[in-house]
C-alpha cells in the first residue's frame, strides 16, 4: 500500500499503526470469486420457483437485476481504486458519509452473511442426508463449519484457493446442463411434456403468461439470487494488482448474468415448458434426469452441496474480514482487529464459526424452522440492498466533494449521477415488489428492528476514545478538502 498522504487517504502514520492484511489474491481468484458471489445456490435449486410465478419473463427479471447491479459494482470498483487504503466499502462510507455510514453498513453486511451462513449450513445438512440417509444431521453441519475454519486460517491465499474450485464446479454444472439442453433442442428431443424446442418460450400464454404481476413476482424471489455479487468489494484489500484485477472482475459481471443465469433458463424452459417447472424441485436434476442422465439427483445434489460450502466460505471470509475493520475503527472490540503471523484476522474469523454453530442448533429447533428461515434470508435479502444502497450514496458524495479525483480517475462509472438515481428507482421498485407478497412483507416490515438495534449500539460506540479518534481524522481530512478546494477557487 502506498504510504503517501492524498486526498481522502488516512495519514500514514494511522497507517503505520494499524495491522496490514496481504495483498494475496491473484487474478484467477478475483475472477472466480465475482463468478462465485454472482451464482448462488439459488440458481440450483429456486429457480424452479421462479419459473413457476413469472413463466418466460424470468428472462428478463434476471437480466434488469444483472443490469442494474452492474452499476453498482462499477460504482464500488471507482471509490474503492480512488484510495487503496479502503480496506472494503465499508471504510468509503464511513469517510465519504460519516462515521455512522461506516459503522451501519460494516455491521448490516455482517449480519447479512451470519443469516446467509446459517442458511448455508442447515442446507448443507439437508442436502448431506439426502446423499446420506440416516447421518445425523449435527455431523455434516459441525463438519462444514470445522473444515472451512481449518480453510481459512492458514493464509487469505487458501480461502481464493478453495473459492476457486468451488466456483469453478459451479461453472462446469451449468456449462454443462447448457451443452446438453442444446444438443437435446437440435435433436428433437421429446417427452411426456412434448418436443424441445426454443418455441416453449412463447408457446405456453407468451412470454407475459402471468401477466404484470407475474413478472412482478419473479423480482420478488429473483433478488435473493444476486446476494454476494459485492463480494470482490470486502476482497480488495487483499487483491494483488488490484487496479487491474478488479476492473477486470467487475466488467465480467454482465456476460456472467447472460450466460450463467439467463443462458441457462433459456435452456431449461426450450427443453421444458415452463408450466412444467414446480417450486422446490430442481430444474437441473429435472433436465438431467430426462436426458437419461440417471445419476442427475447425486451429481446435482453434490454441486448444490458445494455451492452451499462455497456460500458459507464466503460468509466466513467476508464477515471476518468486516469485523477486522470494524475492530481498527473502533466500531468492534479490538480483540478481533489482531491478525495472526499469517495476516489472517483469526480472531474474527473464530466470532463468525461460533455463530455458524446456531445453524446445527436450529436443526433441531422443530418444524417451523423452513418457515421461520424463509423470512430470516429474506430480511438479510433486504439488508443487502441497503448494503448497495449506501455504496451509491457514496459515489454521489464522492462526486460532490472530490470532482478532481473524479475527473483523474481512470475508472469511472458509466452513466455518472444519473444511473445511480436510476438504480434508487429500482430499488424502490424492488421494495414495491416485496410488499405484493404476504411471507416477503412480514420480513420487510421486520428489518426495521435490526436498524433499531443498530442505533442503540451506535449511541453507545460513538463514546469510545478510538472510535471519537476516527471521527477527528476523518473531519480533519474533509476540511483539508474543503480547504484545497476554496484555494483552486
């Protein structure tokens, strides 16, 4: 890290005193780790869902969410390459909107993947019994928290490892159902639903059969599936080269949507009509099984179950590293802003395995565990968009307040201050959309007490003398901005 003093950078002697993470992660890890945060296990197994509530239209629902979230991301990747010392988009809200902004998104992300991880672990249960009648269902859930501690502590390098061969299962699963579909369309393949063909597209009540709110439906369920996309955010402070390699990534995000997402349910609704689809059954183990694959459930049940890992190792790694920033502004406990020899914050690391382990408790927790989770994510599905949300806020800030770093700035955001109101519009759509379903509207009108909780623990972080330090550099460097502006004046 440079350890020259610009605008909006800490002073190197804040620098000088806080514990460095390494810049670890190459290339082909950035790149797959945006591939893996960009495809969630929702893919796998909700898209059934999907399809079933908005019919073809779902093509499109997935490309305006992939579209509108490539702002984003481009939005982050800009503030992120403005100053090195950004750790992840955390530490730029605090700078850019103030203290509080830091503090409530660095806690909310982390919240997110706790949710998501617990989520994670219970599927992976599930998915283990399924491949193993009978196991217990505490070994497979305490087994995945073990392996992905013992993943993660020796080096950043062994978590973009491991991430790499997850995600890179996750690409061959859908290559592959891809490949397969086409040559079943090409060869006239038929069945008990009738001939593949891509005319099962619009043969079955068009690409609207549900009409508006159909449509509007499937942005309901679809949003949960993008959830993670801002991962190469939380990494950057651990990218090598990364004024190139997250550029790279970032750009990536749009051909990843068209071919991973809508690519793929293209496919699956030409082989088979969409009102064959149901919800809770796998469109690929569905595809598979007709091709006369009868090893489909396994293999699928298998790449499902390293999706879940590769979510949960996700979590582990983001949440980890949150806490660690959090911890060095004063706005954690300073236990869990210490690395080990190897750069890795393993005490924070610990906090989220310990966490996990409420996943094996839950299940045992009854049955009313599906339905009380469904909301859970959901709500962590919310927070993320907040999480998103702030990231924008920042860039208007940002542009208002530092025009020449924009201007310099060789990676700009396409569509400017324009796009970014666009993409609040969106947002405020997706909110709409929330509110037409009776199970998604509880969740939303729930999310406000964690905001509460979150206040309160504000009110009381805000006292303390590292997290009052912070606020004076920061107040420092904006009216040294402040000042370098009124003299080019």
């Amino acid at each position: 890290m440079s350890e020259q003093t610009t605008t909006g950078q800490r002073t190197a002697s804040s620098k000088d005193s806080e514990p460095h993470l390494s810049r670890s992660l190459s290339n082909r890890h950035i790149q797959l780790l945006a591939i893996g945060g960009a495809i969630g296990t929702g893919l796998f197994m909700g898209s059934g869902k999907t399809i079933s509530v908005a019919g073809p239209s779902v093509i499109f629902v997935y490309m305006i969410i992939g579209f509108m979230l490539f702002f984003v991301m481009r939005a982050m990747g800009q503030l992120l390459l403005s100053n090195l010392n950004y750790k992840s988009f955390s530490d730029f809200a605090g700078d850019l909107l103030g203290p509080w902004a830091g503090f409530f998104t660095g806690w909310t992300y982390w919240f997110c993947w706790v949710v998501t991880g617990v989520a994670d672990v219970i599927a992976i249960a599930g998915y283990a019994n399924e491949l193993w009648p009978g196991i217990p269902l505490w070994i497979p859930g305490l087994a995945t928290i073990v392996i992905l501690l013992l993943l993660n502590l020796p080096t950043v390098k062994a978590f973009g490892e491991t991430e790499f061969w997850f995600a890179l299962i996750k690409i061959v699963a859908i290559v592959a159902l891809i490949v397969v579909g086409l040559v079943m369309i090409f060869t006239g393949f038929k069945s008990d639903a009738g001939a593949a063909g891509f005319a099962n597209l619009w043969q079955h009540g068009g690409f609207f059969p549900k009409e508006f709110m159909g449509f509007v439906a499937g942005f309901q369920i679809a949003v949960f599936a993008f959830v993670g996309i801002e991962l190469v955010g939380t990494a950057a402070a651990e990218t090598k080269n990364p004024e190139h390699n997250l550029p790279r990534a970032i750009n990536a995000i749009p051909v990843r949507v068209m071919l991973f997402y809508v690519g793929a349910l293209i496919i699956l609704m030409s082989v088979t009509p969409w009102t064959e689809f149901k919800a809770g059954h796998s469109p690929f183990i569905a595809m598979f099984s007709l091709a006369g694959l009868g090893i489909a459930a396994t293999v699928v049940n298998l790449v499902v179950l390293t999706s879940a890992m590769s979510s949960a190792n996700s979590g582990i790694y983001s949440t980890s590293r949150m806490v660690f920033g959090l911890a060095n502004d004063g706005d954690a406990p300073k236990v869990f802003g210490k690395l080990s020899s190897r750069k890795v914050p393993q005490n924070a690391l610990f906090l989220s395995c310990v966490l996990l382990l409420a996943g094996v408790v839950l299940l045992y927790a009854g049955k009313d565990v599906g339905a009380a989770f469904d909301m859970v994510t959901t709500v962590s599905a919310v927070c993320f968009m907040f999480v998103w949300s702030i990231i924008l806020a920042s860039y208007l800030v940002y542009r208002k307040r530092r025009p020449e770093q924009h201007a310099a700035s060789p990676y700009k955001m396409p569509g400017g201050i324009a796009m970014v109101w666009v993409v609040f519009a969106f947002f405020g759509f997706l909110v709409w959309a929330l509110t037409t379903q009776p199970d998604t509207l509880t969740a939303l009108l729930v999310t406000p007490i964690w905001f509460a909780v979150l206040g309160v623990a504000y009110a009381v972080v805000r006292k303390s003398p590292l997290h009052q330090a912070r606020v004076a550099e920061w107040k420092a460097m904006s009216d040294g901005e402040t000042a370098a502006v009124a003299a080019k004046r």
